[in-house]
C-alpha cells in the first residue's frame, strides 16, 4: 500500500475525523526511526468501533473465568446476558461444588432500583449466593448505571464479607470508566493483587520449577494444552491467571519462581506488582505458533538454567516437533501464498502472525482494538506515554516489598546476564516484528474494514464476531481469533494443527464462490 492509497481512505472523513483517525495509522517502514501511534484514546462517538467496555475487560475478562467465585453483575440484565459464556472461557473442577462458571448471576435492576438505589438488591443478591452456592469467593462488578446513582458497592460488599466470613471483592469497573475494556483490565489487576494473590498460607510451592502463567484465559482449552506440555517437560503450574483458574490456586501465587505473561496487554499491572513485592521476575512468553511455542519453552529453561530441565525441554520439543510437522504440511499446501488481516483486541493481532506465516500466510494489516502504545511500538515507550484524563480515572495501585515473602528469585547480576538472552520483563512491539509495508491500524472500524478489504483484498480476515459477517459477506473467510468459532485450541503444538486445519477449511469451502464480492 503506498502513502497515496492510504490518504486517498481517510481524504473521505470529515476534516476533524481525518485528523485524529491519521494518528492511528500507519504503514511500517523499518527506515523510520520510531513510528509513533496514537492508541488507548477515546474512539470517536458515532463510529463502528469493535471495542468493549472497562466492565467487559473486568468481570469478563480478567474475574469471569476463576470458576470457584461466583461473579455478579450489578446492573441491568443486558450486560450479565451478553457476558454469559460468550467468551468461552473453560474450566473443569475437581471439586464440581466450586465451579460456577455455567452460572450468570446478575442482580437484574429495574427503574425502581435506579431510582431508590440498588444496594439494599445486592446485598440481597450475595445472601442468596452464599445460600445457595457456598462459593470460596464473591465478586461484584459494577456497571454504568450503578456508578451514575452512586451505589456505594464497596460498603455492601464490606457487609456481606462480615455477615458471611466470605471474600467479597467490589469492582468498580463500570463501563465508561475507560476508553475500552483495558480500563477494566486494570482494576481487575489491582484489586486481585490487593486482596487474593499472596492471601494463602503456602510458603512453598509443592513441585519443581514452580510457576504461575499470567494472561492466559484457556480460552477453547488453551491452557490445557500449554500446560500438558509444561508438565510433561516439570514444570509445577501454581497457577493460572485467570483461566480455568481459582481463588484457591491464586491466593498462593506468591510462590512461584517465575511468572509467565502470554498476555501482556491485560495483565501486565500484576506481573508488574509481583516483581515488586515478591521479588519474582515475568518472562514474556507466546504459545501461539510453533516458533513460539518451541521459543517460550526454551526461555523457560534457560531462566531456571539446570542441564536436566533443558534436555527435558529439547526432548518434549523434538517429539512433538516431529509429530505435527507432517500435519501442518498438509493444510500449508492449502494456506500457501495466502494473505491475511489480523484485527484482534489486545495481544492476539500480534501473537497470531507467527502461526499465520508458519502455514505460509502473510499477515498485511493488523492492529489492536484497545493496546496501548508500547503493545505497537514496544515496552521501551512506556516512559513516553502522555497520561491523559481517561487513563487518569484509574487507580494506580502502589505495592512494595512484603516484609516477610519479599526474595530475589535470581540475583542482579544474573538478572542482567539473562536479560541478555530472554525477554525478562521485556516485549516487542507488534510493529516491530512486522514487514515493512504492511499496515498498523488501531481500533480499526466498519468503514475502514470496507476500504482496507477492497485495497487488499486479503484472502482470510482474522477478527470478531462484531465484524464477521460483515466481512463474510464481502466474499471473505472470517476466522474469528476472539472465541475461535467454537473451536480450539489454538495455543501450543496441538493447537496450531487445530489453527491450521481450520483456516484450510475456511479456503477449502466453495461457499466463497457464491457470494460477488464488491470490486467485481
Ligand atoms: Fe489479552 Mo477477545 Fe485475551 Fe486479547 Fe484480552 Fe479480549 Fe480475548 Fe482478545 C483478549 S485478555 S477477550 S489475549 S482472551 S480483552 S480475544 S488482550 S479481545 S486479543
């Protein structure tokens, strides 16, 4: 796409519009010293934008998959409805009593309520869930209405924790608290660091190599099959934040050695906070694509550095190498030479490029609906990110060193020495990676999805369900990387099979030839 082309789309905004939407896009050129763009901000009102909201990014997010809480929504019944099972999180439980994630729990407010106040309802909501479910935990999660009223959710929840002698965690998350979901994102982190992780007794992890894996939500059972793998090479899973996870696994999150953070971009507060107050290092890890996954694996080894460990990781990764290369083969001759878009929320318009191009497609254009500027240009910008009123309006949790639990996992010098080799507390920008000429939008729209696609013409469009018809109707395979269309995994060494299989069958249908897409 030449500079041209690209003015010649936004030339068709009103002025105002134009001017802020150039902000947010660009075409890379490795030539340009820094490529700056502007994300995180508000979309402009009236435009078709993918994004969620700061509840979304909280209760469904970050809480919705620890299945031992029951979660409530506090609100009208719409956002509860649409938050429920949407995201298809998974989980599984031994104890089948602690797992509530089939539930939407929701206090259904009415005019009345809006009028007189909703507490005296949700206080009644946590008795009936204390009653009925016996949940380890309770959360509440605001939503925009309960913040305009004033409900004091706080106070409620205070109550009901001393009426019950159970956890109950109020968020305030409500919708318009952020630009996007990333606002609830954060106060999800915070309020998990202040009042779940290190909550346990546990001194000790009961394992080897003990870990937790931060911003991995096993979604369509990702998890699972990350987590077959690190087993088998001895790896002890502490846990998981947030999927198929549990208050009981996070409130010993303290004692793992070492943190994982597959997504960065909703959780890397806690990472962040768990370096400070425990003393544990994150490690930048992608289970999206073999490369990846082979890549992460052998970080991970190299970090704890003991010769046994890394021959186990070379072994599990030859093997299962070995035995999927043959598959991928196949459906790669179906994928070759192919492009791609690659629109996702936060992380994945950049963890998938890696799988795209193993099964030999070429991602084009890509962007995030709400990552923040360093999610684009890398975690060296932080430092530079102007602060404005929205981002504002988030409380910054401030944690230091925990007098007793506080231990430096690996010494400065080594630290250095490391983060020489592996990215510790580190990662790369989605545009860095990517070719020069290919183009970087964030919160990419319905019109632009429109002009983008008849300039491309992209032989596979990778986003959501808000703009897969959409799409589809164009005469487009739309391969939705949010829920995975009902399939998955799509993380790991089985995951990308299942990844490759599926795009194959997305070309491979002949429905495409029945629909005239708009430049013929
Ligand atoms: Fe992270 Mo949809 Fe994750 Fe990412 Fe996040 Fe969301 Fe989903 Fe998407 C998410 S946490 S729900 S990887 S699992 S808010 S697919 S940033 S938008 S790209």
């Amino acid at each position: 796409v030449t500079e041209k082309e690209l003015q010649e789309i936004l030339d068709q905004y009103p002025s105002k519009v134009q001017k802020n939407r150039t902000k947010h896009i660009f075409i890379k050129d490795g030539a340009e010293s820094a490529q700056v763009i502007e994300a995180n901000t508000r979309t402009i009102p009236g435009i078709i934008t993918n994004r969620g909201c700061a509840y979304a990014g909280c209760k469904g997010v970050v809480l919705g998959p620890l299945k031992d809480m029951v979660h409530i929504t506090h609100g009208p019944i719409g956002c509860g409805y649409y938050s429920w099972s949407t995201r298809r999180n998974k989980a599984k439980s031994d104890d089948p009593t602690q797992n509530f994630l089939n539930y939407c729990v929701s206090t259904d407010m009415q005019e009345s309520d809006i009028v007189f106040g909703g507490e005296k309802k949700l206080a009644k909501v946590i008795d009936e869930v204390v009653d009925i479910f016996h949940p380890n935990c309770i959360t509440v999660s605001a939503t925009c209405p309960v913040g305009l009223i004033g409900d004091d959710i706080s106070a409620v929840a205070r109550a009901a924790e001393s009426r019950h002698g159970v956890p109950v965690l109020a968020f305030s998350c409500e919708g318009y608290k952020g630009v996007s979901q990333s606002a609830g994102h954060h106060i999800a982190n915070n309020i998990l660091m202040e009042r779940v992780i290190g909550a346990g007794e546990a001194e000790k992890a009961a394992g080897k190599y003990p870990i937790n894996i931060l911003g991995e939500y096993n979604i369509g059972g990702d998890s699972w099959e990350v987590e077959r793998v690190l087993k088998e090479i001895g790896y002890t899973v502490v846990s998981v934040m947030t999927g198929d996870g549990s208050y009981e696994e996070l409130k010993n999150a303290h004692t793992a050695e070492l943190n994982l953070v597959q997504c960065h971009r909703s959780i890397n507060y806690i990472a962040d906070m768990l370096e400070t107050k425990y003393g544990t290092p994150w490690l930048k890890v992608n289970f999206i694509g073999i490369q990846g996954m082979c890549e992460s694996l052998r970080n991970m080894a190299l970090y704890f550095g003991d010769e046994a460990l890394i021959a186990k990781t070379e072994e599990v990764i030859a093997r299962e190498v070995a035995r999927i290369e043959p598959l991928i083969e196949q459906y790669k001759k179906i994928c070759d030479g192919k492009t791609a878009f690659c629109f996702v929320g936060g992380s994945r318009g950049h963890h998938y490029q890696g799988l795209f191009a193993e099964i030999g497609i070429e991602t084009v254009l890509a962007g995030y609906e709400f990552a923040h500027r360093d999610d684009y240009e890398g975690r060296q910008v932080i430092p530079t990110i102007k602060t404005d009123a929205d981002t504002k309006n988030i409380p910054e949790l401030h944690v230091s060193a925990d007098e007793q639990r506080f231990r430096l996992k690996v010494s400065p010098e080594k630290m250095e020495e490391l983060k020489q080799k592996i990215p510790l507390s580190d990662y790369a920008g989605m545009a860095v990676t990517m070719k020069d000429g290919s183009i970087i939008v964030d919160d990419l729209n319905h019109f632009e999805t429109e002009e983008f696609i008849k300039l491309l013409k992209p032989d596979i469009f990778a986003s959501g369900i808000k703009d897969k018809y959409v799409i589809q109707k164009m005469g487009i395979p739309a391969k939705q990387l949010h829920s995975y269309d009902y399939s998955g995994p799509y993380a790991g060494f089985n995951g990308a099979v299942n990844f490759a299989r599926d795009v194959s069958m997305g070309f491979a249908s002949p429905s495409w030839n029945y629909i005239v897409p708009p430049w013929q």
